[in-house]
C-alpha cells in the first residue's frame, strides 16, 4: 500500500446503484441515451470484479498504481456526468409539478425557453467522452493482467456496542505520581516558573499521560490552567492568543503581539498557573530564540508555576529550559495486552478474555509497545471473528516500506477499514492538524459529498452518518477533543494518515505547492480548505478558478479566535466561485459579505451552503433552483430580512439552521413542502399570505433538536394551531413558544400547541392567557429537565411544574399577575415536587407577595437537590424564603425590600448576595467557610447578628459591601483577617471620615486586605482625594464612580503595580496629573485611563506633567469642559486614543504631535475641533472621526501610513478635502464617508484603491 492508497471500490458501488435508478433509466430511455449509460455500467461491473487483485498489486507494480490513480480520476468525473443527469431531472420534476401534473405521470418534455436543446447537446458529448475514457481504461486493465477473481476483502461486520472505552491509561501510573509530585514543590529554576518535559515517540502517549496529571485533582492547586495545541507551527502570538482564549477572556484578534503579551502578564499576575503545551516541534531549528519571545509573561506568575512540554525531541525541551524530562519508552509487553484488551473486548478484566495462545505474542508484536497502536489494533479487530484475526496479522502490508513515515498499523487499520468509511475518513484530510470539529458538522459534510448514501426504510440518512462517525471513533481514527468535550480531533498521525490516502484529491492552502506540480493539482484536486486571514483577496484566492473539478471549498478559521469575522474581495465572490460549477460544499461563513451574485445559482450541483456570521442582506432568488441543496446554513446573520419566495422548490433541503437571527419577518409561503426538513430552529408565523402560517409545520415529520415559533399571535386560531401538530414530533428536544403581543384568546391556541411527550426543554414567552393549559406540568411530561416561563402577565398561578420528576432548571420572569406561589405550584398532592430541581430563579415578579413552603404529610421539605435559588426584583414579596436545602452553593437575593433572608446552616454555599432587602440574619451555627463570594447592601438588623461573622470567611475572593450600617465591623481591623480577598467593592456614603485627610486617610488604608487586585469606590461622597500611599502592591484595577468631592489624586502617586484606572461621575474632578506629581505618576504601571463623565475636567495633565511611559489606552468621554488631552506630550506608548463629546476640544496636545505608536485612534462629536494639527503616525491601523462639526480638514497627507486598513469618516459637515496619497495605502481594507456635504471630490489618484 503506498501513498494516496485509492478508496474507489464504495465510488464504484455507488455509480452502479444510480446507473440502476428506474428515473435515471427512464429519462436515458426518452432522450436516447440509455445504450451509453448500459455499456458504462457492464464496464464499472468489469472493473469492481478486479478491485481487490489491482489493490494488491499496486504494491510492488507502478502501472497498476497508475491504472488505479486514473481510475480514481474517471469515476469523479463519472460521478459528476451522473449528478448533471439527476439534476435535470429533478428540474423537470420540480417544473412539472409547478404546472399541476401528476406527480406520477410527469413529462420529460422541457419547458418553453430553458435552453434545454443546447444543454442535452453538451450531455451528450460529455456523454461519449465518458464512454471512451470508460473503454481505455478497460482496455489497460486487460493489458494489466488484472483478472477476476472470486472473494473480496473481508465482508464488515458491525460491532455491538459504537461506544468508545474510556478505560484508565495503562502502564504510566509511575510517571504520573513522579509528574504530579514535582509539579506540586516549588520552583528549581530561577525564574517563577518550571518548564517540565515529557518526551517521546509519536503514539507512545505523551499527550494522554499529560492530559492525565493535567486532570488529577490535586492540580487544583493551581489557580489558572491552560492546555495549548502547538504542533509545527511555533507561531507565539498564535500561541499567546491561544492562551487567552483558553482563560475565557476576550482580546482583540487584531492587537500586536507586545500587547497580547501585555495582556497575559496582567492575567497571569502573582498567579500560580499550569500551562500545558502539547507537541512542540523544532522544525526550522530556532526555537530557542522564539521560546525567550514567548515566554515574558509567564515570568509574571506566582512562584511555583509550572508549564509541562510534550515532545518528540529531547532537545526541544532542553531548548526551552525543562528543569526535568520525562522520557517514555514503550509499554511493557502485559500493558500493551492490556490496552489492546480493552478496546478489541470491552472489557477491562483481562481474565475475562478467551485463551488466543500465539496469538497473543503476535498482537503484542506488531503493538511494538506503543499505546496507540494497541488501541488501534484492538479497534480493528474488535468487529472481526477471531478467527479471522491471523490473517489480519499476517497481512504483507505489515512488511511494506515507503517514504510516507505512516506507521504500518496505521496502514493496516485504514487497508481494513470497509471502503464506504475509507471515502470518509480520507475526506477528513481537509481539516488542519489539531482542528476541532463537531460530529454533526462533518457528517452534513460527508453528506454533501455523496460520501453517505440514503438507507432502505424510514432511517435517514443523518443517523447512518452518526453510525459511520462512531464506528471510526471507536478504532481511535477521531478522539474527543481535550478542549472542548462537545467536539473531535485526529490525532497528528491520523491527520498525516488521512493526507497520504487522500494524496492529490485534497489541497489545503496553507500546503506549499510545487510550482512543477501545479497544473496537475488544479486538476486532480477535488477538495480544498484553508484558513481564513483578515482579508481574502483574490491575490489569494485567485488559483482557485483553475481548480477544474473542485468540490469542496472550505475556509476555516482559527482555533484561537474570539470570532470568526474576516473579509472577502467581491472578486472572490462575484467571479472566482461561480466559475467552480462542480462544487458540492460553499462555506463563507464568518466574512463580512453582504450579498451573493445570482449566478449562485448556477452552482446546480451545490449540497452545502454555510453563510453563518455574515452580513447577508438577501439571498438571490436563483438559490431556489439549487435543487441538490441539503443543508443551508443561516446562523447569526442578522442582517437578513426575508427568505426567497421560492423556497418551496428545495425539496431536497434537510438543514436550514436560522438560529441566532432575529430580523426575518417571516417564512416564506409554502414551507411545508420542504417535508425531509430536519433542522429549523426558527419559524415565524407570517400575517399574511405572503409567509407560512403555523400549519406549514403539520408536514415536517422528521424535525429535531430546537424549534422556537415565534410570532404565534398570527395565528389564526386553535383549527391553525392544531395543524401545526407539535406533538407528533418526537424528534424535537427544545421548544420556545413566543408572542410578540400576547392576548386573552392565546389558550386556546397553547392548548392545540401541545409539545411530543420526549421534550426536554421548554420556554414561553409572552403567552397572553390567563391560566396555562391542561397539559403544563403534566406528569407525562417525564423527560423535561428545564421550563422558562417569561412575561406570562396575564396567569395568576403557575402550572404544576412539581410534578415533573426530571426538571432541573426553572426560570420564572415579569408574571406579574401572580400573588401567590403554594400547593398549586408544587402540584396537588404531589408527595415529593420537585425532586431532582437544582435551580429556580424568579425575577421581576411585580405582584408576587406570599411563597408558602411545601406542606406534605411524609416530612418532606421540597427541593431535596436545589443548588441555585435566585430571587430578583420580587419588591412585595414578604416573610422568610421557604425551607433552604444543605445542598444550596448560591444564594442571590435582590431588590426584594420587604424580605427577610437568613443566611443557612450551609457547608456547600459558595456564593452569597444579598442586596436591598429588609433584614439579612446571620445565625452563629452557621458554617460559611466554603463562601467564596460576598455581596450585601443594606439589611438594618445585620449588625446584630455579625459577631464572629469574619471568622467564616477566611477564603473569600470577592467582597462587595453596599451602604450596609450593619457592615461598619468592616472598616476596622476585621477586613484584613480576609487574607484571600482579591476583589472589593465599596458602595457606601455612610464610610463617616470628614475629608478623608491625615491620620484617618492612612488608617482606611491599612485596613485594606494587602492582596487586593481590584478595588471600586462607589457614592463616597467624602471622598476628596485617593487614599495616601495605598500599600497594595497587587493592586491592578482602580474603579471610582460618582465620588463628588473628588478633585484629584495624591501627591505620592499612584500603586506602582496599578495597570488599570476608570473614573466616572466625579462632577469636580479638574486634572489627573499636577506638574509637582510628574515623578510618581508616570513611574507605575498604570496601562489603561478611562474617564467619563467629569464635567469640572480641563485636561488630564498640566504643562509639566506626564502620564505614565507606559500607558497604552485613553478614553475620555462626556467631559464638556475639557479643552486640551495633555498640555505636554501624550505617552509615547499610546495605542489607542478614544475621545466621545467633549464639546470644548480644541487640540490633542500642544505639542500637536500624535504618538508613533498610535494604531486606533476614534474621535466623535467634539464640535470645536477644527483640525487634529497633527502627522498622522505610520502604525495608525483605524482612523474614526464622526460628528465633529467644525473639522476642515484632518492633516496634511498620508505620508507612509502603510499600517492603515480602516477610515471611517461620518457627518463632518464643514470637512473639505481628504489628504493626499490616499490611493498610497496599500493595506486599506474599508474606507467608508458619509454626509459631508462640503466634501465634493476625493485626491488625485484616491480612487484608485487596489485593495
């Protein structure tokens, strides 16, 4: 078996299967052409016969291979004439029909004015051609030697259980504890941190044993823990974005590389963090120099940080300076059996397993003791009789030698594989190495592809797909990702494996082309994928209109990105794509596309089309005659105002995900033909004629997952609603019933909405009855697990949701016509309601007053497993909150003035907030050391029951204290007994210092907990300078809000670890910097400014003064008064400049010099801001200035401003020329002028923007 092995024996299958379709055969009959189609058929018949033997023999002879390559190329482009025929004839069928002719007795005459006559000429000829091609293949199989021969591979058999063994990992429990213990001891190094390797052959489980100690408990230890695929590419700002993607915190794709890392040491800052980086590759022999790159912010961290390394190579961990490695030999010869045990039985005993004598010794031979090998053999002998198993391994492939590197077990694996699921898994050579893909992603793929033929029987052929993923998953071909649990990988040597069977039919971008190859590329390849840049531009993409057969176009983005937005050049769209006639699967999803050419439609062949997260406006009406179209992909375009009236006409469509879109006004009309309909998460009940109504859904049978129908007040009455039967549904798991306006007469619609009895969740929203129908909280519904009941107003009293033993989750929201909540809320005579609920939340319930504790006669007190209980803007509701479980872990009470609320006995509660509420009673029973997080405001009577309240609270994170007297305990010694506190929050006018000044000032100061990183000051109305000295030397975020009597800030400067300063509603704050605090400001670390708000504000500095060297972002909005930015320099490390209605503006600086730093710079409605008097810097990305209405002109010229990508200039009414040199910027993506009325004509040459 040698590279791009040919997989065509399920290809051939499939082409005889439709050259026997009784359509098929009855059009080739009424166009003459059925004698062609016959000899095609005898010809592929010839050739299957001789399949297995040219397989075999494409391993030591090349004309074979040659023979077989050609074959491969012969049966696409079969496959493709076939498709052409069907596509007519469904055509046909769908015209016919249109003219009201029988479906059963329908016409091959075309319609008037299609062309049809030049059409069936070019089949035709198409036709011959393929004949011929058919003929001399056949000939040179004869003159192979290839004869037919009797038997065939052996036949699949499929294995009882497609579940994956997730068993224990074998045979690396030393290293693990070693692994582990080390983590857990300080660091060795000098620096914070400790590099630790783990190296080792590919397959041996470098990957799975780090995952292990990665997951082991005692890792808690650590307090942020990431994990980072690298592979080839040691790219640190992919890297680096990678890293904060995986913390869950949002950056700007965009940023530059200082300030990403900038970013990750503010995170990372006196944290102890575990960062795995899995399979890092020395490729181009300089990762030592990148290592020093990446690694700066990592020196931020706590000491005893750790960062584990996988590798193939020794020297790689050595250049990145691993204080230990760990180097992996092979397993011993009992855990390799044991792994392989594992996934061939299913079973873990292997005391269970049947004698197997020598077999044994071979399995353990051929494992080599690599992990990943016994799992894989295990998974290919798993489906076979073990009585096959010899001769699996006595297979010549296991002795073959080629250039490929790929593993002879991996060969192996995939040579046994049956041919329908080699097409699929060599299909998977499109996604990069460490891709994540979801399962229903890749089968719609395959779907597409004709990779998953239609099953006999009512089974669709989604669910054959999801059979084919898990046979593959469970012969370790995919594996879950270590990320995400919801989605898959391949492991890098099955993505090598995949690329080398697929050989030339696959080409991704990022792949180097041969320039002597490139013509037979652009003719082999059938598939392609790339990712995405910021902008794709035909210099690009170009090569892709020679791409002659190509099926697949692809683009992907990025793992580390926070989202998927990028650009496309018209070029691409409007004349690049249309011009690829045989594609199968479109993709444009996440580009800022706004329309789509009409020549879409004559993609005839097109069975995926995913514009997700685009800009689409309308789709052109010639998508409606892409008859073959099975899955249209609409998620979170939220532009897109209406579907194409002739929707009808995709009766073949299975797919149309409209989720996460909220601006259609309706269905188109007759929605209900489209009956194979699978997916359709959102359906808008139309008002007239012109849409569907509610009853187009009665014919969609096969529906599953979510269906919100919206809009229901269009509904034209309970006959309507019934047709609509939801209850026939069983494939639908999540159902939201929305009313726009809701009315009286809405119950007898809900009632005729009744959902299938298997439906786990459920929303209604805005239903205007006044009660619910019979069939809510019915104990039939047993499957439920989560309700949301939303702006019911009209209800006085909630359904018996207590007697649905599965529900989890409830969510009640704006009932404003309940008053009370008692026995009919838990169910009538229901002995346990609510048995395994975990959450109930109400919120802006207006009217509730009353909430009566479960009564039953078995001493149940209700809500046995409640862990969350949230009570919101209950404003009337009185008394004390029913019966609190010991299995609570969040409490959050708010706004509920007439509320008592008792903190409970509770071991589990994490997290507690209590704001504005009558009384909050601590008992001193209670046990709070498991809290976590504090939030209480005012409660008058908590000052009575605080003694000893500090005492529970050693572990606590985050403190937000609210004009609580009750709280005043805090202001002396007891807060900084709270020795973990990192986030505190102060809202309290009653904090009694007179100016905060001298003596006092210092004692509010020390009282502080020392490890504070975020303080806020909020409604200190004393409060007229910023604390002296503040000592919190890990303090990185100063918020202060509406503090009045602030004026400025202390002489001796800010905390030098301060990286991050907001200032809001201080109505007589004059300046940040004086001339005498230059030194000490512009000493800390301070990064970020924002100030809003500050009427009194005139400048941020004086003539002498300086803001901080290393200040990167300001932003200044609603400052009337405020006349200059700085009267010296601005920072020179200013990045990004934000300035919002600051009416009295007149200049930035007075050195009217902008920093060279600068890449953003966004200025609106400030009307006295006649020019920004300034060169406008080289590293400027995006320049925005709106409303700004004295403005004449912006500067001079662009003057080597090659950075810039983005102008946007709006409603500068007196602006009368741009700069020159505008056609000079190279990398200008988006220019956009709106409104300037006095702005007559662009510069010389300003047109002229290739870009």
């Amino acid at each position: 078996m040698v590279a791009g092995e040919i997989f065509i024996a399920a290809l051939i299958q499939v082409l005889l299967e439709k050259l026997m379709s009784r359509d098929l055969l009855d059009f080739a009959r009424h166009e003459g052409i059925h004698k062609e189609l016959k000899k095609w058929s005898t010809t592929l018949e010839m050739i299957q016969a001789v399949l297995s033997v040219a397989e075999e023999k494409q391993l030591t002879s090349k004309s074979v291979k040659l023979w077989l390559d050609d074959l491969r190329d012969l049966a696409y482009d079969t496959e493709d004439m076939l498709e052409k025929l069907f596509t007519e004839l469904l055509r046909r069928k769908i015209e016919n029909l249109h003219q009201a002719i029988s479906s059963e007795v329908w016409s091959f005459i075309p319609t008037c004015g299609t062309g049809f006559g030049n059409l069936m000429f070019n089949f035709v000829w198409e036709i011959n051609e393929t004949t011929r091609r058919l003929e001399g293949i056949s000939q040179r199989k004869d003159s192979l030697g290839l004869n037919d021969i009797d038997g065939s591979m052996m036949e699949w058999k499929r294995p009882p259980s497609s579940s994956f063994p997730d068993g224990p990992m074998i045979g690396r429990d030393v290293y693990k504890r070693k692994i582990v213990k080390l983590l857990l001891r300080s660091q060795q190094s000098n620096l914070k941190f400790d590099v630790v390797g783990i190296v080792g052959m590919s397959g041996v489980g470098k990957t799975t044993l780090a995952e292990l100690v990665f997951k082991d408990d005692a890792m808690k230890h650590f307090d942020i823990k990431v994990w980072v695929s690298v592979s080839d590419d040691f790219n640190y700002v992919r890297l680096t974005k990678a890293i904060l993607k995986s913390i869950k915190l949002e950056s700007d794709t965009d940023e530059e590389f200082h300030k990403l890392q900038e970013h990750l040491s503010k995170i990372l800052v006196d944290n102890k963090f575990l960062i795995v980086l899995d399979d890092v590759r020395n490729t181009k022999n300089d990762l030592h120099d990148l290592w020093l790159t990446f690694q700066s912010p990592f020196r931020a961290g706590a000491p005893g940080s750790k960062i584990i390394v996988t590798t193939r190579e020794v020297d790689v961990a050595k250049a990145m300076g691993a204080v230990r490695n760990y180097t992996l030999e092979c397993v011993s010869d009992d855990d390799c059996w044991n792994a392989f045990v594992q996934h061939a039985f299913f079973i873990r005993n292997t005391s269970e397993v049947p004698n197997l004598g020598s077999l044994r010794k071979k399995i353990i031979a051929k494992c080599n003791g690599l992990p990943l090998a016994a799992r894989t053999l295990g998974g290919l002998l798993h489906c076979r009789e073990i009585n096959e198993w010899e001769d699996i391994l006595n297979d010549k492939s296991w002795t073959l030698s080629d250039q490929s590197n790929i593993l002879p077990l991996l060969r192996l694996s995939y040579h046994y594989l049956p041919s329908h699921l080699k097409r699929c898994f060599a299909y998977c050579s499109v996604l990069p190495e460490d891709y994540e893909f979801e399962e229903k992603q890749l089968i719609l793929l395959w779907m597409a592809e004709g990779l998953i033929q239609q099953p006999e029987g009512r089974r669709q052929i989604e669910d054959l797909g999801r059979e084919y993923f898990r046979e593959l998953l469970s012969r370790s071909f995919f594996q879950k990702s270590r990320k995400d649990e919801s989605k898959y990988v391949m492991h890098e040597l099955m993505n090598d494996l995949a690329q080398w069977v697929a050989g030339e039919i696959c080409f991704r971008l990022e792949d180097k082309l041969d320039c002597d190859n490139q013509c037979r590329t652009f003719e082999k390849a059938r598939h392609s994928s790339y990712i995405k840049a910021g902008l794709d531009g035909i210099q690009r993409l170009g090569d892709f209109s020679k791409f002659k057969h190509l099926r697949t176009f692809l683009p992907l983005a990025q793992s580390y990105s926070y989202n998927e937005h990028g650009f496309l050049s018209d070029n691409v769209t409007f004349h690049v794509i249309p011009k690829l006639q045989y594609l199968r699967v479109l993709s444009l999803k996440g580009y800022c596309i706004v329309n789509l050419p009409d020549s879409i439609g004559e993609l005839k062949l097109l069975r995926y089309l995913d514009l997700s997260h685009t800009n689409i406006i309308s789709l052109p009406e010639s998508i409606t005659s892409i008859y073959n179209l099975q899955t249209l992909l609409l998620e979170c375009c939220n532009d897109l105002g209406e579907l194409p009236t002739g929707m009808k006409n995709l009766t073949n469509l299975r797919h149309l995900n409209n989720s996460s879109q909220y601006s259609l006004k309706g269905m188109p009309p007759y929605l209900g033909k489209l009956t194979n309909l699978q997916t359709l998460p959102n359906f808008l009940v139309g008002k007239d004629s012109g849409f569907s109504g509610v009853g187009e859904l009665g014919s969609l049978l096969h529906l599953r997952g979510t269906l919100r129908i919206a809009r229901l007040e269009n509904v034209n009455g309970a006959k309507d609603a019934a047709m609509a039967n939801l209850a026939g549904k069983n494939g639908i798991d999540a159902l939201q019933l929305d009313w726009y306006k809701g009315e009286i007469t809405d119950i007898d619609v809900l009632e005729m909405l009744q959902p299938p009895r298997m439906l786990k969740e459920l929303t209604l929203i805005r239903y205007g009855g006044l009660k619910f129908p019979s069939w809510m909280g019915n104990p039939s519904l047993a499957n439920m697990v989560l309700i949301r009941l939303e702006d019911c107003k009209g209800c006085r009293f909630l359904p018996p949701l207590g007697q649905l033993v599965s529900l989890k989750e409830l969510i009640i929201k704006r009932m404003s016509g309940v008053e009370s909540i008692g026995s009919e809320f838990y169910g009538e005579g229901c002995l346990n309601p609510f048995p395994l609920l975990e959450t109930i939340s109400f919120e802006n319930m207006e009217n509730w007053k009353e909430w009566f504790p479960v009564e039953t006669n078995n001493g149940m007190e209700g809500f046995p497993q409640l862990k969350e209980l949230v009570v919101r803007s209950c404003r009337k509701l009185k008394g004390k909150l029913p019966h609190i479980p010991s299995t609570l872990s969040k409490l959050v009470v708010d706004d509920c003035p007439e509320l008592v609320v008792s903190i409970p006995r509770n071991q589990m509660l994490c997290e507690l907030d209590i704001e504005n509420c009558k009384e909050a009673v601590y008992e001193d029973e209670a046990d709070i050391m498991s809290l976590r997080s504090i939030n209480i405001s005012p409660a008058a009577e908590f000052q009575y029951q605080a003694e000893g309240f500090m005492q529970g609270l050693r572990r606590l994170k985050d403190l937000k204290v609210y004009s609580c007297e009750g709280m005043s305990f805090l202001w002396h010694d007891e807060l900084q007994q709270l020795t973990c506190l990192r986030h505190l929050i102060i809202d309290d006018s009653s904090l009694q210092h007179p100016t905060l000044d001298g003596e006092e000032t210092r004692q509010v100061e020390l009282w502080l907990p020392t490890k504070l990183e975020t303080l806020e000051l909020r409604k200190c109305d004393n409060l007229v300078k910023v604390p002296e000295g503040l000592h919190l030397t890990l303090l990185q975020e100063l918020h202060i809000y509406e503090c009045p009597s602030l004026i400025s800030f202390p002489e001796s400067g800010l905390p030098s670890s301060l990286q991050v300063l907001k200032i809001e509603h201080c109505k007589n704050l004059i300046s940040l910097v004086h001339e005498e605090e230059y030194s000490n400001c512009a000493a800390t670390c301070l990064e970020s400014l924002v100030i809003r708000n500050c009427p009194s504000l005139k400048s941020i500095s004086s003539a002498n003064g300086s803001l901080p060297a290393r200040f990167k972002h300001l932003s200044i909005r609603y400052c009337p008064t405020l006349q200059c930015l700085s009267w010296g320099k601005l920072p020179d490390n200013l990045r990004k400049l934000e300035i919002y209605d600051c009416d009295n503006l007149i200049c930035l600086s007075s050195s009217c010099e902008l920093p060279e730093a600068l890449e953003s710079f966004q200025i609106w409605s400030c009307n006295r801001l006649e020019s920004l008097k300034a060169t406008l810097p080289k590293s400027l990305k995006s320049l925005l200035i709106c409303n700004c209405g004295q403005l004449k002109w912006i500067t001079d010229r662009f003057d080597g401003n090659n950075c810039l990508q983005y102008i946007y200039i709006k409603w500068c009414k007196d602006l009368r020329s741009l700069p020159e040199g505008l056609h000079h910027l190279i990398n200008l993506g988006t220019l956009i002028i709106e409104k300037c009325e006095k702005l007559v004509s662009f510069p010389q040459g300003g047109c002229q923007l290739q870009t």
